[in-house]
C-alpha cells in the first residue's frame, strides 16, 4: 500500500511537471493544435490533482487507506506519462519572440503520434483519478464514515 507521504510527494511532483508543461506552452504564440490538447488536459489534471491532496487526508484512516489504494495505479500512471511527455517536449524551443523555427515546426510533426499516445494515456488515468475523487466524495458525504 501507497502511504500518504509516498502519494502527497507524487501529486507534488506531477504539479511542478505540469507547471513546466504549460509554461513551456503557453509561451508558444502560433503554437499547433496539438499544443493546445496538451495544455488542456494538463490544466485538467492540475485540478484533479489539487483536489487529490486535498481529500487524501481525512481523519477517518479506514478511508484514507482506501483513497491512497484507489489513486496509486493512476498516479503512478500519470508520472510516467508526464516523464514521457517532457521528454519529447524537451527538444523544441522555443524562439524569443515565442514562436517556433520551422525546425521545430517540423519535430512537432515528428513527434505527434508519441504524444497522442501520451494524451491518450493521460485521459485514461485522469479518468481513473476523477473517478476515485467521485468515489470518495460519494463516501465521505453518504458511506459508512459520514458524519452525521
């Protein structure tokens, strides 16, 4: 089982990668279409990810062992999909007038099936985390550990 600092230091790295992320992007002024999927579904998982920590530590310890199980598989899922994207994001730069080379037009073109890929594999496990977020949400309010 994932104990709560081991998942707290996991959803603290993924919300500096993901600042990196959208930085990297949102400095792009013609930026492809492919550079806005990306900054969008790290926005969103920047939220979800915020919500995590919030609800990981209630004091009930029942729940929270449960919440910590239920969100290790994807937060283990999203670090790799996020190493894997700043990897591929490593090579473009960036211009100062915040455009791209036609360079680095050219390694966006190389490198779009990897990071559909990647998008992909981070919306299947933004989906298992706002799942377990609706989970636990659901119990906290209603379950057996309600307070009443």
């Amino acid at each position: 089982m994932m104990d709560a600092v081991s998942v707290t230091a996991s959803v603290s790295t993924l919300l500096i990668v993901c600042g990196k992320i959208v930085t990297f992007i949102k400095a792009m002024r013609d930026a492809p279409d492919l550079a806005s999927n990306i900054l969008s579904e790290t926005e969103s998982l920047v939220a979800i990810f915020q919500q995590l920590r919030t609800f990981l530590f209630p004091s009930d310890n029942q729940l929270r062992n449960e919440s910590l199980d239920n969100a290790k598989t994807a937060l283990e899922g999203c670090v790799c999909a996020f190493t894997r994207l700043e990897k591929e994001l490593e090579s473009i730069k960036i211009e100062k007038d915040h455009t791209l080379t036609l360079w680095d037009r050219g390694r966006w073109v190389e490198k779009e099936k990897e990071v559909r890929k990647i998008l992909e594999d981070l919306e299947r496990h933004k989906s298992s985390l706002h799942l377990t977020l609706q989970i636990y949400t659901w119990f906290a309010l209603h379950g057996p550990y309600a307070q009443c």
